[in-house]
C-alpha cells in the first residue's frame, strides 16, 4: 500500500494542498478494493478443493482432518465478513470526505475565479516567467492612455513605449530578478509622460513583475520622484560641467555662507578641494566686493562689475556675475585679466597712433561708417583753416565738402555736385583712390582716400607744393653744382657702376694732363688708366682705383690716400661711394701743402731734438746739484749747532735762510729727478702694508711748521679705524704732503685746510679743500701740467712741479686724481688710492 502511495504521489507533487488530500482518498479505496479482490480469490481457491473431497470421500465422521477444513472455512467466511463490514464502513467514510472535497473544490474554482476578476483589473499587469529560459505569461492590462501595448509580445519590447532610461532601468532590474533572485521597485514613465510603478518578486520558483498604473496620489508622488532624480541628474550633470571649466563658480545660501563650488574656485582659493573651500569660507572675492555684491544684487537686477583681486598672489581681473534667488544666490569669476590687459594695450596704442598722426606734419582725417568725422590731427585743422569747435562736433563729410567750397578753400569745379559724389564714391570704392587738388591759395595737394573694411575712410592730404618748387630749385641746383664743379680747383670724376665715367671737371683733367676727349662721358676706366699711366703707374693708383669702381661687394668702404706723381704733383685723393652704386673720385692738389709739412716737420724735428737736449741738461744739472746742496744742507746744520761756536742773530738768520734755500732747491731737484725717472719708465713702487692711520699722524706732524708758517690750520676727518693699505709709503707721503702744501699755499691766512678720508670698498680716498680764490676752468685743466703756475692767490711760487708728480704717482698706483674748483669758492682735490694686489706685495718683498 506504502508503494502505491508513493506512485500516486509521484505525479501529484505539483498539485495544491486541496488536490493532494482527494488523491490519498482515491488510493485508499483502490487499495480495499484489492484486498476484496484477494479474499475472493482466496476462498475461490479453498472451496473447490474442500468440495472435492467431499465428493471423493465416503461419508464418514469428523476427523481431526475435518475439523482442520472447517476451521479453515468459518475463518475465511469470518475474514470475509470481518472484511466486508470495515470495506462498508470505509466507503462510507469516503463518500463523505469525496462530498467535502467536492464543496472544496467548488469554494477554489469561485475563488479563482474571483482572483481572475482581479488579475484581468485593467490597471494592472502581471508578467510571470517560469525558470531562467521559461516563456513568458502575462495577465491583466494597462489603461489604454499609458499607451502600453494589448499585445503580449509587443508588452515586452519596452524600449518601444516606455523612455529610454526608463527601459533601461527594467531591462536591468528584470535581468537581475530572473538570474539572481534581486527584487525591485521602480517608477517608470512611458513615452507618453503616463507614470507606472514597476514591482518585481520571486514567488514558489517564478519571476513576477507587476507593471500598475498609479491612482492620483501616487502618480502624482512618483512624478514627483522622477522629477526629483531628474533634477538631481541634471544638478550633477552641471555639476561635473561647471567642474571642468576654468571660470571659478560658487553658491551661497541666505546668509551668504559658501554651500557648493567648482574645482576652478577650489584652484583659484589653492584649497585641497571643493568641500575644503566650503567648510572653511576661503573666499575669492574681497569684503569690500562682497558688500557691493550683497548690496546691489537683486532677483530681478544681477550683479555685474569688473573687479581685481588677488588670486595665487597675482593681481587678476574678473567679470563677476551674481544672480539672487529665493534660497540664496550664485556667481561666476571670468577671468578677463588678458582682455583688460589687451584692452590698456589696445588703448595705448590707438593713443599712441593718435599721438602720431597728431604730430605728423602730413593732414590726415578718419570718417567713420556714417561719414562723420571721427579723427583730425593738427596739421589737417592748420591745412583748412576750421574751428576746433566745429571739427569737435563730427560734422558730416558732405557737411565738410560745403563749408570748404564756401570758404573757397577747394578748387573750382564745373559741376560742383559730380565732383562731391565722385569725392564721396570712395566708401563704396574697394581700391584706394588718389587725385590732385589744385587749390585757390596756389597750393597741390594729393589726395589719398582708403576704405576701411567695416565702414569709414582714411583721407590723406600730402602738400606737394614744396615737392615742386624742390623740383624746381633741384634743377636749378644740378645747373649751379654743373657750374660750380667746372670751376673747382679740386679734379672731380664720377664712375658709374659698370666702370664708365659719367661726370669730370676741366681740373680733373689739368691734373692728370689728359685732353677732354680722353675723359669723355662713357670712357671706360681702363681705357683712362691708359692714358694717365704716362703720370702715375703704380698699383696703389688707377689700378686700385678701377677695382673699387667695379667691385660687386656689397659694402664698398671709402678710401683716401695721396699719390705723388711722375711730374712732382702730390695728389690726396678720396674714393667716395655714391648711390646707385656709382663712385666719385676727387684729387686736390696739395704740393704746396706737403713743401710747407716738410718744412714744418723738420723744424718741429729740430725742436724735438732741442727739447731732448734741454731735458737732458736739466735732468745732468739735477744730479749735479744734489751733491753740492746735499753738502751745503749737512754743512749749515753742523753751523746751527753749538760745536764750532755761537752766531750771533744775524749769522743765525742768515744760516737759516741758506737751509730753507737748500731744501726747496733739493726739493725742486728731487722731484725733476722723479719726474725724469717717471718718463723714462724704470720708477719702481716700493709695495709694503701700510698703517693709514700711522701714516696721517706722519704726515701731519711733517707739515706743522707749514702750516704755522701759513697761518692755516689743518684738520683731519677719518674713521677710528682706516686698515691698511698695500701701496708706495714714500710715494703715498709725497703725494699727500705735495696736495696739503699746494692748499695751504693758497688758503688764507686763519683759514682751515680740511682733509677727509675714507674707505671705498679696498681702495683708500681722500679730499683736501681749501677756501682760497679758486680757479678758473683754463687753470684746473692745465693743473697738471708740467711748469704750470698761478701766484695769483698764492703765498708762496713756486716750479709748478708739484701737482704734476702728484698725478704721476697717482697713476703708478693706478689711481685717479681730479680737481673740483670754482674762483672765489677754493679748490678741492680728490684722490683714490686703490689697494694693490697680494702678487705686487710679494713682488716687492722679493
């Protein structure tokens, strides 16, 4: 029985619950109706054989044998009652279940069919897949206003009546619910802006997908959400936009508090990014912008100013645009920092334009499209002779032709209107046009007149009045020059680029001793080098001269020279380029000239020579004279002293006077002995490191008794600490005693002599001013000179040598010396000593 249970169930397991019960009622009653079947077979089988043995056996009495067969009679008949009754009992429990499975069958089939009333609702359609590869089963409709198809195939084209992204998204969601269980919910929208809802779930192993069509309500909330993800989308879609352009964009809420901004702003605020710039307010724009912006924008007036501020710390410009909503408000920067410096750029050139045209000496007027009058410079005003008044209200062009004719300041015409429009037609002209105005007051103009292409003309007035009466003094001038050179002393001929002369005087031909012919116009040179070969052969002459006429290099450079010719004439000649590539050749007869230098040179030989002599003498007499006076300063000293007796006062000053003699005469020897070796270039500078300071307490403590003497006193301005200074101490000494004594020379007497020092970097300066009468500027520039001398002024003359050893020390050290002096305001002398190299200070130390 368990068996054929099992194969009665087999085909039923995809029944309901319903179904199932009334198939195990069925089975049981097979399974009695098999158990009637075997008892009847049983008994069948037993009886015939009972009943032949009773017909093959004599009547007897009952044996065991009997009572065995009947006992297995009575048990068989009472099986089979037993049997039977529980059969009727169990039949009769089956007619009531199959009476209760027919009144539930009947309860599902008017449930079912009350389910497919709701299933065929007209707002509702069910789509139903069994398995992943199943086909599809659909129930129910759309209203016919969603413009869904009735058709089920066409139902499931959804890219033919829903929108694209809309198919898309249930294209996907139905895909995901099929392959991987994936519910969804979606608000979809057809493409006649109907609204559906879109719900998909798995039930018992099949997909369904229910497409309803919303009530009021709903259609209108999810209208509501399409619109919002549509919005959404289209705020992200301007979002990555604004992103991706270079124009910083920003927006405020109410209070003016940053709430969204673009990369552009975040690069322009050099903030890590967009939400960075916001947290932390940078702001691009200044307060004082943000105030105006805040103060004068309004929803129905935006914003807009050009504006600076600092971005990355550069000064840029921007277009600032900021509109004000409701919630707040937006801007955007544009960068117009090349525009307004293009913009100034454009300015100052149409200024610098105008400029030019304003001073040009050539009248020039602009007309703009309208034919009024947009520019005029000066020299257009002067030409006509009109009121800046009037110029300054753009008249009409034609308004201008009028005026003029009236004032009779343009030439007279025959037909005063044709000329007016053929002057006009340029405006509608492509081409320039030009033309000659002969005007009353004797004066030709040329008239230029250029279209622009986007409206308006450029006139030009050139004043050609000069142009010819130049042309006409020109040719009067060739006529004078033909004359003046005809009768020129100096020989002039003018060559042609091919070699040919063009032009040459009678004294050009006098000179070389040549016939007119022999020099006639179109004369090659070569065929002149001939014939003034029997004068002058060399190359240095008309060879040379032929390959300067007829070189082909670009630069042809002038050449002078003097040639002496076979006949005694000395010739200077020059070689001059002209244009067109012509070349002129002069020669001018310098024979008295060049007797009188020779002259003149064998003289100034002669003095040379004397000077030499006197040079030597004097340089002889100086080493001669150094001994003597060397004695004679040893011997009076000896005389001051007390060790060959007293002298009375008169050989005491007589003794004092031959000792200041002596010094200042070996003084002067001394130093015509120094200037001597100085020219004669063997002076050597003793190089040593010198205490600058040492050395002014040297120098000051030598000059005491001249400055006593003078009457001046000497003050000494230099910092605490000079250094020192690689350089001649000896020489340094004399050049600073030679420029204190030459000041208090000349100083008055109780003036002050000042002397300041300083360092320049390594160098040593120093000045020394006077308040003395000053010199004139014929005297400071001969100060140097050798012999050079001024008493004017001065307490004491003298050889005139000092200032000029003073310079050349100063140059042995490389140094510069300069004299600053006006009369009446003394003089002061600056010196620079630099300091000298470490190479020099070894040198001199070895």
């Amino acid at each position: 029985m368990t068996a054929g249970v099992s194969s009665l169930w087999r085909p039923c397991k995809d029944l309901t619950p319903v179904a199932l019960r009334l198939t195990a009622r069925r089975s049981t009653t097979a399974c009695v109706k098999r158990l009637l079947a075997c008892g009847s077979a049983l008994a069948g089988a037993l009886l015939p054989g009972f009943a032949f043995a009773q017909s093959a056996t004599p009547m007897r009495g009952f044996d065991s044998a009997d009572v065995a067969g009947y006992a297995v009679l009575l048990g068989s008949v009472s099986a089979a009652l037993i049997f039977a009754a529980v059969l009727l009992r169990q039949r009769n429990r089956l007619d009531v279940e199959v009476r209760e499975l027919r009144t539930a069958f009947s309860d599902c089939q008017h449930k079912i069919s009350r389910y497919q009333t709701l299933i065929a609702d007209k707002n509702r359609r069910t789509v139903i897949w069994d398995g992943h590869d199943g086909k599809a089963e659909l129930l129910g409709h759309l209203p016919a206003e969603t413009g869904a198809p009735q058709h089920d195939p066409d139902f499931l084209a959804f890219g033919r009546w829903l929108k694209p992204h809309s198919a898309s998204e249930v294209e996907r969601a139905i895909e995901g619910l099929r392959l991987n269980a994936k519910s969804f919910e979606l608000v979809v929208e057809t493409q006649r802006g109907e609204v559906l809802e879109v719900q998909g779930k798995l039930y018992g192993g099949r997909a369904y997908a229910h497409f309803v069509a919303l009530d009021n309500l709903r259609a209108e909330l999810a209208e509501l959400k399409i619109e919002r993800n549509r919005l959404r989308s289209s705020i992200a879609t301007f979002e990555s936009l604004l992103d991706s352009i270079e124009q910083p964009v920003w927006q405020r809420d109410g209070d003016g508090r940053l709430v969204w901004v673009n990369q552009a702003y975040c690069d322009a605020v050099e903030a890590s990014s967009p939400q960075q710039a916001v947290q932390e307010g940078r702001e691009i724009l200044g307060t004082l912008t943000r105030e105006k912006i805040r103060a004068s924008a309004t929803p129905e007036s935006p914003f807009q100013d050009t504006v600076s501020t600092a971005v990355r710390g550069a000064r840029t410009f921007f277009d600032v645009v900021d509109v004000r909503g409701p919630a707040g408000s937006c801007g955007m920067a544009i960068d117009v920092s090349a525009s307004e410096t293009l913009r100034e750029e454009l300015g100052r050139t149409l200024k610098s334009h105008a400029d030019t045209l304003d001073h040009l000496a050539t009248p020039v007027a602009i007309f703009d499209a309208e034919r009024r009058l947009q520019f005029y410079n000066q020299a257009f005003q002067q030409l006509w002779g009109l009121e800046a008044k009037f110029l300054e209200s753009r008249p009409d062009h034609a308004e201008l032709l009028d005026r003029l004719r009236a004032a009779h300041k343009l030439p007279e015409q025959l037909s005063w209107k044709a000329w007016k429009e053929n002057c006009l037609s340029v405006y509608r002209a492509l081409e320039t046009q030009t033309d000659l105005w002969h005007l009353p007051n004797g004066q030709t103009l040329r008239v230029i007149a250029s279209a622009h292409p986007q409206g308006g003309a450029t006139w030009v007035f050139e004043n050609l009045t000069e142009q010819v009466n130049l042309e006409t003094r020109y040719n009067t001038l060739v006529q004078v020059q033909g004359e003046t050179i005809d009768h020129l002393s100096e020989g002039v001929a003018v060559f042609g680029p091919d070699g040919r002369i063009q032009l040459s005087n009678p004294a050009f031909r006098a000179l070389w001793g040549i016939t007119e012919a022999q020099a006639a116009v179109g004369t090659h040179i070569r065929l002149l080098e001939a014939a003034c070969g029997p004068s002058y052969d060399k190359p240095d002459g008309w060879k040379a001269f032929g390959k300067m006429i007829t070189s082909f290099e670009d630069e042809r450079p002038s050449s002078q020279g003097t040639l002496e010719l076979y006949s005694g004439l000395v010739l200077d000649y020059a070689v001059t380029p002209l244009p067109n590539a012509q070349t002129m050749l002069t020669f001018v007869n310098m024979t008295d000239s060049v007797r009188a230098e020779r002259a003149l040179k064998e003289k100034n030989e002669a003095l040379r020579k004397a000077d030499e002599l006197k040079n030597d003498f004097v340089q002889h007499v100086s080493y001669e004279l150094r001994s003597p006076l060397t004695n004679i300063i040893g011997f009076t000293d000896l005389l001051k002293t007390s060790a060959i007796g007293p002298l009375n006062e008169r050989q005491a000053e007589y003794i004092d006077h031959i000792s200041t003699s002596s010094s200042v005469l070996l003084t002067i020897v001394n130093d015509i002995l120094d200037l001597a070796t100085v020219d004669a270039g063997i002076m050597q500078l003793d190089y040593s490191e010198i205490d600058l300071s040492d050395l002014l307490d040297d120098v000051s403590m030598q000059m005491t008794d001249r400055l006593q003497e003078g009457g001046v006193t000497l003050e000494i301005a230099a910092p605490a600490q000079l250094g020192h200074l690689i350089a001649d101490r000896q020489r340094l000494k004399q050049i600073l005693i030679k420029i204190l004594t030459n000041a208090v020379n000349f100083a008055p007497e109780g003036s002050v002599v000042s002397m300041k020092c300083w360092r320049d970097g390594s160098d040593f300066a120093f000045s020394v001013s006077d308040t003395g009468c000053g010199m004139s500027p014929d005297l400071v520039s001969s100060a140097f000179d050798r012999f050079s001398t001024s008493a004017k002024g001065g307490k004491r003359s003298g050889p005139g040598l000092g200032l000029s050893i003073v310079q050349s020390f100063v140059n042995l050290h490389n140094g510069e010396v300069k004299i600053e002096s006006e009369p009446g305001r003394g003089t002061t002398v600056h010196c620079r000593i630099p300091n000298a190299s470490l190479p020099q200070l070894i040198a001199a130390a070895e």
